[in-house]
C-alpha cells in the first residue's frame, strides 16, 4: 500500500459520505453523515468519515447565534470611590457591598441581591426582581430590599 501514490488510494465510501453531504444542502457534519449512513445500514467512524471530508474539501455549516444589540439603558454616574479600598475597621452595616446572582426560576431569569458588610461580611438584607436595573441594588434605602 506504501508504494502506490496517494491518488490510487480512494476510500470505497467516499461517494457514499458526499452523496449525504450533498442531499443536506452541505450543511451536515461528520456526526450527521455518519447517523445518516447508520439508516442505510453502513457502519464508518466519525474519524474515517472526517478525514473523507478534509481530502474531498467538505465542510460542515452551522448557524451562529446572532448578536442581538441592546439598547443602551445607562443608569447615571458612576459612583464615586469614597471608600479608597480601605475595607478594615469599619463598623458592622456602615460599609456595604452587593453583588447581583442570577437564578432560574421555573421558565426565566430572577436576579437576586444580597448586600453584605465590609467589617464583619455578615448579610445585610436582600431582594429579588425580574429585571437588570439599578432599583435591585439592593441598598438598605431601596425600596426593594428586606433587611433581616
């Protein structure tokens, strides 16, 4: 086999693999050609199928997910640095600091908040909402938040 040029060697499924290829509008891949072929009761590897694919310059299509701009909502300023990464020394609940979570619940999205204090890292309220926006930050004055 080693003596014969590259050309003599042509695998005897290769028009099988193009005939599928081609009948999915090029689209399909070597995991679909060989499912497709299954049915026919033909049995290749998916690596033996791609390396048909390279040789004869096929190649699989596939959708990519379409960035979908959003409108851009700004919530104001940005806040200022009063704090100056000096976190050490404060009292309990005077410095807070929250990070939104989110979480499926049943079929959508609930973003959920907790605030905690800088001192001591203890938990110093909460809320929950359905939206991205700056009423679920969750400070102690919000409306929307439950202190414990």
């Amino acid at each position: 086999m080693l003596g014969h040029p590259e050309t003599e060697r042509v695998d005897p499924y290769e028009k099988d693999v193009e005939r599928v290829w081609r009948d999915s509008g090029k689209v399909y891949g070597a995991r679909k050609i060989k499912h497709a072929l299954g049915h026919e009761g033909v049995a290749l590897s998916r690596r033996r199928i791609n390396r048909i694919m390279k040789r004869n310059g096929m190649a699989s299509s596939y959708s990519k997910a379409a960035h979908r701009p959003r409108p851009a909502r700004p919530n104001g300023d940005p806040a200022p640095n009063i704090l100056a990464r000096e976190f050490n020394g404060y009292a309990p609940r005077t410095h807070l600091a929250s990070d939104p979570a989110y979480v499926r619940v049943g079929g959508s999205w609930a973003c959920v908040c907790l605030p905690g204090g800088l001192a001591n890292r203890q938990i110093a309220g909460h809320s929950v909402g359905v939206r991205r926006d700056a009423d679920i930050s969750c400070w102690p004055r919000s409306p929307r938040c439950a202190s414990p």
